[in-house]
C-alpha cells in the first residue's frame, strides 16, 4: 500500500478522532497528560501497522482499541486503579466476538460529556492564558506542537513547555464538568480561548501574514463542536454566530499579494454566503435562548450589519454606534469606545467621532495601542487635516506589529 496515501489517511484520522479519544481515555485514567501519551502511542502504532495491514474498516475503533488495551496494561503495571482495570477488561470480554466493539462502544458512552470535561479541563484558570491556548489546541484541535508554534510565530520550545507545564499543573484537578458559579465562570474562560484563537487567525497579531485562515477554522470548528454540547448556553451560540459572519469575510481581506484590504474597500461578492447564513441562524439562536445582550451576541449582532448591508454605502453605522453603545455597559474596554468612536464618526460625521477619539486618547488607557492614532489619521483625513492625519498614521505604522498592517499605515502616512 502507498505509504503517503497512508500517512496521509493516518493525519486525517487523528485530526478528527484524537479529541474524543483522548477525553474518552482521561474520563477512565483521571489523567489529562497520560490520556493523551495513551493515544499518542495508538497513533505511533498506526503508523507502523496500517502500511503493513491496510487502513483499517473502522480507524476510530482501532486506535480506540488500541489506547484501551495500553490504558490497561499501564494502569495494572503501576498497580493502581484496579477496579477501573477490572472494569476495562470486563468492556474488553464483552467484545470477544469482535474486539473493537467493546472498546469502541465504551468511548462512546457519554462522548460529548468526555469532550465538554476536556474543554473545560484544558481552559481551567490555573492556566495561563497561553497555556490554555496551546493545550486547547494540542488536545482538542489536534494540532502539532510545529503547527500551533508555526501559527503563533513562537518556537517549538515553548509551546513545548508550555503543554508540558499546563498539564503537570493539570494532575490534580478532577476530571468533571464544574457547577453553578464555578461552572459560568469555567465557560467564559473556554470561550475566551476559543476566540481568542480566532482573532489570531482573523487579523495576526504579528508576522508578515495579515491573516492566518487555518486558526480561524480551527476556532470554528471547536466553537461548533461546543455549541453541540452545550445547545442551550446562548453566549456559544452567540460566539459561534461572531466566528460564522466574521470568517464570512476572510477570502476579501486580502488583495492578490496579500495585502490588507479594509472593510469599507472589500469586494462583497467574495463574501462567503453560507457562513452569513449560518452566524444570522446562530445569532437569532442566542436571542432566542436570551442572550441577545451577552458579550458576543452583541459583537455578532455588529457583524451582522455589516453582512446584510449589500454595499458599504448601506451600512446602518447609526444601529452599529447602539450596539457599541450597549457592548460597552456589558463589558467596559477603551477597545470598544475605540470601535463606538469610528462608528460614531460614520454615522453622525469624522467630527462626532474624533471628540470621542480625543477624549479616549486623553485618558491614556491605550497608549501603544496602534489602532488609536490610525482611526484618528482615517477621521482627520475627512476632515481635511492632511497633515495631522499623516503624522497619526506614521505613528501608527511605528507601533504596529504585523508587517501588512505596518506597510499600509506607512503608505498612507506618505500620502499614498
């Protein structure tokens, strides 16, 4: 059998069914880091088996059965356990006939409570935010400790730590889904994270991409998945609806040489449709459970104006200026009156919102943060103030991080 065929068939397995083995396995062993060396030594023993064997009919069983009968062996050499070993081999005979059914079934008893404790498992507040964004990532996304460095622009050394860290600090902590309080406050922390690597993806922080579409998959995909096990949390759902209408524009945020192309310039018909559809059907889903004024219900609320809006021109920047309005009594930030300044000088004219601008720069809460003085070059140069708006957006191109962003500050600061 081709063994690229092989390996590749290998990497599109783990990358769907590594999470839920690995929560599976943790459920059993009440250990994250060696649930997932268990799976981890299915997968190594795929990739010497399947090119000898074939791909097997069912590879999530297989690598099922696998990491079981490793969880066995280990927890009987170490000695403890025993009556969760006693259990595993009770599962094991019970599939005699066919001795993938019963491992294969035994992860599937309650699947989605395995991978709701994992999520809350990997954004436990214990953790540094970091840390819970590579564990999340590791565990629940699949990804490599190359491929969550390569998207972070870190080094494979620290993410390395950074996993190994996260799930020491991790081996105490029971292996349950919180309660009440602890519970609310555990699942602002998972959608943090989730969107947090989103963003990431959405407008890099650093490096010489503007945007790293991968990440913003990622996000999504973990958001639905969340959103499957929670059906009845609003604030998922109204994540979810924020990832859907803002990854809708991703194919329009970058010019053939990957440069930025902002909002206001974008070819709408490069807008990804079925994704407005399903961030508008998420969204009235979160208005529906009441959670229309949470935190992302109202980010994706704003989104949502601008989906609807058939050309920029027809923007409802006055409802979008609300929304802010309302976003910033929710959740307090110099970020949002940052955005409710640049709505409001579209909807009320560049004088409206660079008061608004000037006052924010004035209380020094976003010193260093580069898109200050970029939104007062962009209202400035309404205004007419050639000049002033030059030497703000110099600034801003001064303080940006990432190289696109940087070079289209720099151009308009000559004039361009």
């Amino acid at each position: 059998m081709d063994d690229e065929r092989v390996r590749r068939a290998i990497e599109a397995v783990w990358r769907i069914e590594s999470a839920r083995l690995v929560a599976g396995l943790a459920r059993l062993v009440r250990d994250v880091g060696l649930a997932e060396d268990l799976a981890q030594d299915a997968l190594v023993a795929a990739l010497e088996r399947w090119p000898l064997d074939g791909i097997p009919d069912r590879p999530g069983a297989w690598l099922a059965a696998t990491a079981r009968r490793r969880a066995i062996d280990r927890l009987r050499r170490e000695g403890r356990g025993l009556e969760k070993v006693e259990d595993l081999g009770r599962a094991r005979a019970r599939g005699a006939d066919d001795p993938l059914a019963g491992a294969d079934a035994a992860l599937d008893d309650d699947v989605g409570d395995d991978l709701l404790r994992l999520v809350f498992i990997t954004c436990h507040p214990a953790l540094s935010p970091e840390a819970r964004v590579a564990l999340t990532l590791r565990l629940l996304g699949g990804l490599t400790t190359q491929e969550i460095a390569r998207a972070f622009l870190t080094s494979e050394a620290t993410v390395a730590q950074r996993v190994v860290r996260a799930k020491r600090t991790l081996a105490g902590v029971p292996f349950v889904v919180p309660r009440g309080p602890e519970r609310d406050a555990r699942l602002r922390s998972v959608l943090e994270v989730v969107y947090l690597i989103f963003n990431e993806g959405y407008a890099a922080t650093g490096g010489a991409d503007w945007t790293r579409p991968a990440l913003c998959e990622e996000a999504l995909r973990l958001g639905r998945v969340l959103a499957g096990l929670a059906p009845e949390e609003p604030e998922v759902h109204g994540l979810v609806a924020l990832m859907e209408l803002q990854a809708s524009r991703l194919r329009a945020r970058t010019g053939p040489r990957g440069e930025p192309v902002l909002l206001l310039d974008q070819d709408r018909g490069r807008w990804d449709h079925l994704l407005i559809r399903r961030g508008l059907e998420a969204l009235a889903r979160a208005e529906r459970l009441g959670g229309g004024l949470g935190f992302y219900a109202l980010q994706a609320a704003i989104a949502a104006c601008h989906a609807r809006a058939p050309e920029a021109a027809r923007t409802d920047w006055g409802r979008i200026a609300a929304l802010y309005g309302l976003l910033a009594r929710v959740a307090p930030s110099p970020v949002i009156e940052l955005n409710r300044a640049v709505a409001v000088g579209m909807a009320d004219g560049p004088a409206a919102g660079l008061a608004l601008l000037d006052a924010l720069a004035a209380t020094g809460a976003l010193d260093g943060y580069h898109l200050l003085p970029a939104a007062r070059g962009d209202l400035l140069d309404k205004l007419g103030r050639r000049d002033e708006a030059r030497a703000e957006f110099a600034r801003a191109a001064a303080l940006a991080r990432n190289d696109r962003e940087r070079e289209v500050l720099a151009a308009r600061a000559r004039g361009g």
